[in-house]
C-alpha cells in the first residue's frame, strides 16, 4: 500500500515540477526571442533614420561601400520606380533570386520576418524622400536573424537538457521526499493497526467471559438467581471491564482527532486533593495501606475539573493497585515557583527500569498477567499522559523495583496571558 502511494507522490510531484518548469522555460524561450527580435528591430528603425536623413542616397551607391557608422550585418537594397534594383551595400551581398524575393515580400513599409530558403530576414522598406524622377525611390533595409535563431537554437537546446536533467532530479527527489514524507504516515499505520489490534484483544477476553458464564446460566434454567449469583458476578464484572475499556478508547480516540474539548475554570486543587484521598483511604483501609496527604492551603490550578479528576483518579488508583498491604502513599500538592506540584507516591513493587520508557503507550503493561489480574487495560498513563498535555503540563515517573513509585506532576500554576495581564495591572 505504501509503495504505491509512493509511487502516486513520485508521479505526482514530478507532473507538477515538468508543468512548472515547461512554463517556466516557455517564458524565457518567448522573452529571450522578443528581446533579440526587438534588438534586430531597433538597429533597423536607426538604418532608416540615416536614410531618411541622407540628401544623396545615389552618391552613397556609387561609391560601392556603406557609411561609415553602419553596422555590417546590415544591408541596404536600392529600388526605382519600376520595382528594379539599381543596387546594394554592400555590393553583392545578395543574389539577384533573393533580393526579388525580398521585393515581392517586403512591399509595405511595416517591419516583417522574411523566409528565403533556408534563411530568415527582418526587412524594413522605407521611401526615400529626397527622390527625383529616376531615381532610388524606396530602400530596403534587410537584416539577416541567423545570429538570433542560432542563439535560440541553442537556448532551445539548454531548455530541453535542463528539462530532462529536472526530471531526473526531480524523480530522485520526489523518492527521496515521498519516502521521508511517509515515515510519519507509516508510524502513524502502524501504530493505529496496533492499537486496533489491542483493543479487539483485550475486548475479546471479557466478551469470551461473558459469553461462557451465559452458556452456563442457561444450562440450568430452573436455578434461582441465588444459586446462579457467581456466575452472574462474574459477568457483571466483565462488562463493567469492558465498559470501562470502551470509555477509555473512547476518550483516546477523542483526543486523537482533536474532538474532545476541556472547560477550563479556577480549580480549588487543595479541596479536590483532600476529597478524592479521603475516598481512597476507604479503599486503601481494607487493603491495609496507609494514605498520607501533605497540600498547602489554598491551592489552586487553572483547568478542567473534570479532566484534573480523572487524572488524579488514575494515579491513586495506579499506586494502590500496586501497593502491597501495610504499604504507603503520600500525596503532596503545593506552590513550586511559577507551577502547580503534584507528586502521588508509593512503595509498591515498582516498575522496572527498561520498562519505563514504555509505561504511557496504550496497552503497554509490564507485568501483563498482574495487571489483567488487577483488571487493567493499559490504557491509564495514555489518558494521564493526553490530560498532562492538553494543560500545558509535564508529567515524570521515577520508579524503582521493590522499592515504589513517585509520579510527578507540575501545571502553569495561572492561565496564559493571565501573568501578564496582572503584570500589567500592578501599580
């Protein structure tokens, strides 16, 4: 598949580079041939005016060569009345079949291009207005272009090399970039066939579970529901497993597509700290650990209730999970500097030191029969980790096997631009 996108972005980019570069080299072949057309054009209107300005155009024939300013590559065709020829400058620079050619073409005073075989000529006639009966009356001033078409000739030539040179570049460049440019993309694949991948694994299970312990209740139809209350147990725990988890995917999708929005308020943190340890010491009691709380008064943090809870929820519930009987927790809330501090800590079993790297991907879990046992998804810290971000937080975890764990949490302790709008109230 990504070969042939690829491939597509290759075809693609270098289509858009030839059009660009045709269009380009299109535009200098027509400015560069207007500019030596409009040079040939100029040096022919300055050959009329020294016509126009000569009183004795018969004399300057006879003598058999041109004025001493002309340019060489420009030649004068001398014509009666009749349309004959009486001569040229300088002499037989023409052959009587051309300049009958020239005569038959140039029969207006207009500027024109004129073809004689092979050859092309810029032709100006103009009067001569000094004529008397007899004499020159027009004059044709001929200029020959094959000094300028050879020049286009080989600007034709350079445009042609620097287009194919431009196409291979651009062919090895567009593999170069489309390849670089699909990393992210591929990353991105694989990491969502991944997650697809978990999520219908860790689903299955409770779904198998649940599907078992039907199959059991309807094997004995009279049981009461008394007799039946394991079974049932074990399915209603299930399903809230499983609840759990769709929420949890939920919430991860959400955010990934940037469609889960917070509300930000004036958070008293302090009271939500006090509040939510309290509801664990319930929990710790019957596991006989010990939740110890150390916060200043007031503390507060600009965010999203909601989201804070959630996770705080996920750190206690994380540390008392893994926090053996007669164990501690300490959760700490205060000031540090500019920023909010949260730490929630344990002497738990810990987590082994080349398995923190991984603790916050989705479904990562270290210990992964201990964790299923404890009934989690893995997918906890990836929340935690999304509700740290999106409050412009950062969050550490320092662990140690045997030994516990310390989460570290640190928050703007104002919102942006509030620092600065109190900065700028202060007398």
């Amino acid at each position: 598949m990504f070969n042939n996108i690829r491939r597509r972005l290759v075809i693609l980019n270098a289509v858009v580079f030839l059009l660009v570069l045709t269009i380009l080299s299109s535009l200098l072949y027509v400015h560069m041939r207007y500019r030596l057309f409009h040079d040939t054009d100029e040096i022919l209107k300055l050959a009329e005016t020294r016509i126009q300005s000569s009183h004795n155009l018969s004399e300057l024939l006879r003598s058999g060569h041109p004025e001493p300013e002309q340019d060489e590559r420009t030649i004068y065709l001398f014509w009666n009345a009749h349309g004959q020829l009486i001569g040229q400058l300088p002499t037989q620079a023409f052959s009587p079949d051309i300049t009958n050619e020239l005569r038959e073409s140039a029969d207006s005073t207009m500027l024109r291009t004129v073809s004689v075989g092979k050859q092309r000529y810029r032709v100006l006639v103009t009067p001569n207005n000094h004529a008397d009966s007899g004499s020159i009356i027009t004059v044709g001033i001929v200029r020959s272009l094959e000094d300028a078409m050879s020049t286009l000739r080989s600007l034709m030539w350079d445009i042609a090399a620097a287009i194919i040179a431009g196409m291979v570049i651009s062919i090895l460049a567009g593999l170069f970039l489309a390849g670089r440019a699909l990393i992210p993309i591929r990353n991105a694949w694989e990491r969502q066939q991944r997650f697809v991948a978990d999520a219908s694994h860790e689903l299955r299970t409770p779904t198998a579970v649940i599907h078992a312990q039907t199959e059991l209740l309807l094997r004995h139809p009279t049981h009461s529901i008394e007799q039946e209350s394991p079974h049932i147990a074990v399915v209603l725990k299930e399903s809230k497993r499983m609840n759990r988890l769709l929420d949890d995917l939920l919430t991860l999708a959400r955010s990934d597509s940037n469609q889960l929005q917070i509300q930000t308020s004036d958070i008293a943190l302090d009271a939500l700290l006090k509040e939510l340890s309290e509801q664990f010491k319930l929990l710790a009691r019957t596991k006989g650990v010990n939740i110890v709380t150390e916060l200043n008064v007031p503390l507060s943090l600009w965010g999203d209730e909601g989201r804070i809870r959630q996770l705080l929820v996920i750190l206690l519930d994380n540390a008392l999970k893994y926090t053996p009987s007669s164990g501690r927790i300490e959760v700490v809330g205060r000031y540090q500097g500019h920023s909010v501090y949260i730490s929630v800590s344990d002497n738990g079993c810990g987590i082994a030191e080349d398995e923190l790297p991984y603790v916050f991907d989705r479904f990562y879990r270290g210990d992964k029969v201990r964790s299923r046992a404890e009934g989690g998804t893995g997918l906890g810290l990836s929340i935690a980790e999304w509700i740290v971000d999106v409050h412009g937080g950062t969050i550490r975890i320092d662990s140690k096997v045997n030994m516990g764990t310390q989460v570290e949490l640190l928050f703007p302790r104002k919102r942006r631009g509030q620092t600065e709008t109190s900065k700028n109230e202060s007398p």
